[in-house]
C-alpha cells in the first residue's frame, strides 16, 4: 500500500521525498502513521480548487435573478460563506474519522442504507467534473479563434482531449498528485487572476451598475439558493475526503475555519469582480449565459488572451480533478468491487462523455446547468442536514471496523435515515422549478398546495426547497436520531476495519 510522505505537510502538500505514484487508497481508513499535517494546508486544495474565474461568471448569474448590485453581493456573499461552512463541519468527520466522507456517511445511514446518498453524490461530481471540463474546452477554443489560430470543431475536439487528459490523470494517480496540481494552480492561477483584473477594470462603470433596479425577496432568495448549490453544496459530499489525511488530535475549529476560508476567499473576491463587470455591460451579460468563460475574454486584449487562456484551463481543471477523485470514492461507496483508480478512470470516460454533448450539441447552457445544481442540490441538502445533526450528536471518533460491517453498530439499512431523506427531498422537489430545462417541467408540484402560487407565482425561482430539505433532514435527524447515536457510541470498540467486508 502506498505510503505518501507529509500528505498535508507544512509545504502545502508538495512531497519532495519520494516518487510520484498511483494512489492505492481506497475506502480504508488511513493509517495512524499516514495521518500528518495540520488544518491550515487544507487551504491549498480548497483554494485551488475554487480559484476558477468561473467565479467572475456568477455575477452576470445573479443579475439573472432580477436584483441589484448590493443584493447580488449580499446573496452572494451569504450564499458562498454559508454553504462552505456547511463543508468545514462536515470536514470535521474526516479528521475524526480518517476515511472518505461517503464512508463515514454510514454512521448515520448504516453500511448499506449508505449506497442511497452514495449514488446520488456519486451524479453530483460527475455533473460538476462535465462541466467544467466542458467550460474549459470552449474557453480554450473560443481564445483560439480570437487569435486565428482556430476555434472550430477540430480545435474543440484538441481542447477536450487536453483537458480531460489532464482531469482523468489527476484524478487516477490520487491524493499525492491533487496535492501538488493544487499548489502550483493556487499560485500560478492567483497570479493571472489578478493581471486580468488589472486590465480589464477600466470597464467598470459604477454609475451604470448602481443604476440596475432592486427585485423582490423571493428573487434575492432564489440567488442566495443558486449561489450555495453552485458552490459549497456542490462540495459537501467530499468535503471530509481531505481532512481525512489529518491528525485525529487536530483542532476541529482549525479544520473548519480553514476549510471554509480557503474555499471560499477566492470566490468572494471573484464574485465582487464579476458583479462590477456584468452590471457594466448588458452584452457581457448575455454572452456568458452561454460561454461563461470565452465570454470574459471579450473585453481582453490580444496580447492576454494566452494567459487568459491558461487560467482559465488551470482553474477548471483544479475543480474537475478535485471532483473526479471524490465521484471514485462516492462510486466505490455505492458498491462498485474496483479500485479506486479504476473508479476514477470510469467516472472519467463519463465525463468525457457529457462533455461532448455540452460542448457539441447542448443549446442553452445556463439554464441547463441551474436546473442541475437545482435538482441535485436538493437530495444533496438532505443528505448534509443528517450528517450535520449526525456528526452534531456524536461524542466519540467513529468506529473504523464497524464502517465496513452491516452486522456492525452502525447497521445495515435503518429506515429513518432513508425515509428521511425520501421525503425531505420529495418536498424540495415540490418547492423548486426551472422552466429553461424542459427535462424539469414536473418540479414544483408543491407551490400551489402551500400557497405559494404554483409554478408561475412570485416564489416559483425561489428554490426554497434546498433549504427546505436541508431544514428538514436536520431537525429529523435531531429528534429522531439521538437515541440511535448513543447506542452506537455504548458499543465496545471492533475489531480493525476492511473494506472488502462490504465489497468482497
């Protein structure tokens, strides 16, 4: 078994010790002498990994809603801090427990009962790694053809062949490889960043952008709703995948005050950026709607379009990596008998898959990609309210054996958890719509039960239902779950763990 050397050193995760290798870990719990570092090099990933100018993109997203600078930038702000507070606590689990998150997700949902929220977090970093992949092959081919040097179908197809070469290969060599890939993308990415801000803020028009009208409450409800699923709750589900590498003795605030800065630092910044530009400009608006990335390359000069272009690539791909390596662990989690590697490997052919289809045949990006981060943000929010109120009530480290054992104190398939989350997501599903993805027409059946105005109503783009679920799911799990936790934690420590009892 691989054995990486200073995983989260104080170099920030660069290993200068031994040679680069395939990370074997699976859904093991990571060996006692294996566990170094402390809570503040888990900025580099959480950095790295949110640093994308993808970022800028979100203030033209916002104006969407209907609603002003300084509400965009309130429901931005809350929205981005919120939802990454939410990772930082359940990174917590991690340290305390050593293993994936969707394994110490079976605390609360038992070892089988487990593979529910396996599967659907499984979808949600497939989704994520498409399209930023996808975002990354355009953004390159729509720089290529400024510059003449191409732009059409073939320079397409040698940016997605680039890219994805980068994202599969990070996400199948492991932990070792992300670590460093996110360093070298913080500095190097944060740099460019900063040029491009530099060059392109004489466009900012502040008389134009405090002139854009106020909208309603719900409006600045349903960007609030779309700012946390597009960002921290696109992440919650991997969220303990790399504090899991700390010290078990490590400060649970450290983790979580790092977790949360370094993921969400960059895009506060980016966010405040994109706001400014995206008022300045109704045209600039509407073009990222649908190449969010090449669009911001509009109001570039030539000679910074490469640059431009190399951040771009360098930002997306540090999400998508991050992302592919947790959808192999979700996968093996929901029970696939493969290495890790190889799970990685499969969940990469699928995005390739869906990136083609984005880039090549799909209409209208926008509204797509918010009725999928709407969709599965709702299970998701489900899930995250129990292993919140879960992890909220536990008292003890979790049980390395019994994590692998459906005889264990965790159990194989306890039906509160499970029901739980059936019907918090049903209810948010009620409470959500999306009419710009016609695959999502039968959503919101709720609104004109409660109330609300049905789908065409004022809290039709709301999205309460995120928060919904996730309101739900944590006071359920409160008042149902806390006799079940102590009678866990009354068990006496098992025997060591081994992932092949589940997956033999």
């Amino acid at each position: 078994m691989t054995q990486p050397q200073d995983p989260l050193g104080a170099t920030g995760g660069r290993s200068t010790a031994r040679p680069m290798r395939v990370e074997t870990h699976g859904l093991d719990v990571i060996g006692e002498a294996e566990r170094k570092g402390t809570p503040r090099t888990l900025f580099w990933p959480w950095f790295g990994a949110n640093v994308s100018v993808l970022g800028l993109s979100y203030g033209a997203f916002a104006f969407g809603f209907g609603i002003s600078f300084w509400q965009a930038l309130a429901a931005g702000g809350l929205g981005i801090v919120v939802s990454f507070l939410l990772c930082g606590f359940i990174a917590v689990a991690g340290k305390r427990g050593s293993a994936p998150t969707m394994v110490l997700s079976r605390a609360a949902y038992g070892v089988r009962g487990n593979r529910l929220p396996s599967v659907i977090s499984w979808m949600l970093p497939v989704g994520w790694e498409t399209v930023l992949t996808a975002l990354a092959t355009m953004a390159t081919a729509t720089v290529l053809g400024r510059l003449g040097w191409g732009g059409g179908t073939e320079t397409r197809i040698a940016a997605l062949v680039v890219v994805a070469a980068l994202t599969v290969v990070g996400g199948v060599m492991g932990f070792d490889l992300i670590m460093r890939l996110q360093t070298a993308i913080t500095v190097i990415t944060g740099v460019l960043t900063v040029v491009y801000v530099g060059l392109v803020a004489g466009h900012i028009h502040w008389s134009t952008v405090s002139a854009v009208p106020s909208g309603s409450a719900q409006a600045f409800i349903g960007a609030l709703v779309f700012m946390m699923t597009g960002f921290g709750l696109g992440w919650v589900n991997a969220a303990a995948d790399y504090s899991r590498y700390l010290p078990r003795s490590s400060s649970g605030r450290g983790v979580i005050g790092w977790t949360t800065f370094g993921a969400s630092v960059a895009p506060l910044l980016l966010l405040v950026f994109g706001l400014l530009l995206a008022g300045s400009s109704q045209a600039l608006s509407k073009a990222v709607a649908a190449d969010p990335i090449g669009a911001l390359t509009m109001i570039l000069p030539t000679w910074f379009l490469v640059p431009f272009a190399v951040v771009a690539v360098l930002g997306l791909v540090g999400g998508a990596v991050l992302d592919i390596y947790s959808s192999g662990l979700a996968l093996l989690s929901a029970g696939l008998p493969v290495p890790r590697f190889l799970a990685a490997f499969l969940d990469g052919v699928l995005m390739i898959a869906g990136s083609v289809y984005i880039v090549f045949f799909a209409g209208d990006f926008l509204g797509q990609f918010m009725g999928f981060l709407t969709t599965l943000g709702v299970p998701i929010a489900a899930w995250c309210g129990i292993m919140l109120a879960d992890l909220a009530l536990r008292r003890r480290d979790y049980d390395d054996g019994d994590l692998h054992r459906p005889r264990g104190r965790y159990g194989d398939i306890p039906l509160p958890p499970v029901l739980l989350t059936l019907a918090a997501t049903a209810v948010g599903w009620g409470l959500v719509t999306n009419t710009a993805a016609s695959w999502l027409t039968w959503q919101g059946y709720l609104l004109g039960p409660f109330g609300l105005g049905g789908r065409i109503g004022a809290w039709a783009y709301a999205n309460l239902g995120v928060l919904v679920a996730l309101a739900l799911a944590f006071l359920g799990t409160l008042l149902t779950g806390r006799g079940r936790v102590r009678a866990q934690e009354a068990w006496a420590p098992g025997p060591v763990g081994d992932e092949r009892v589940l997956n033999p």
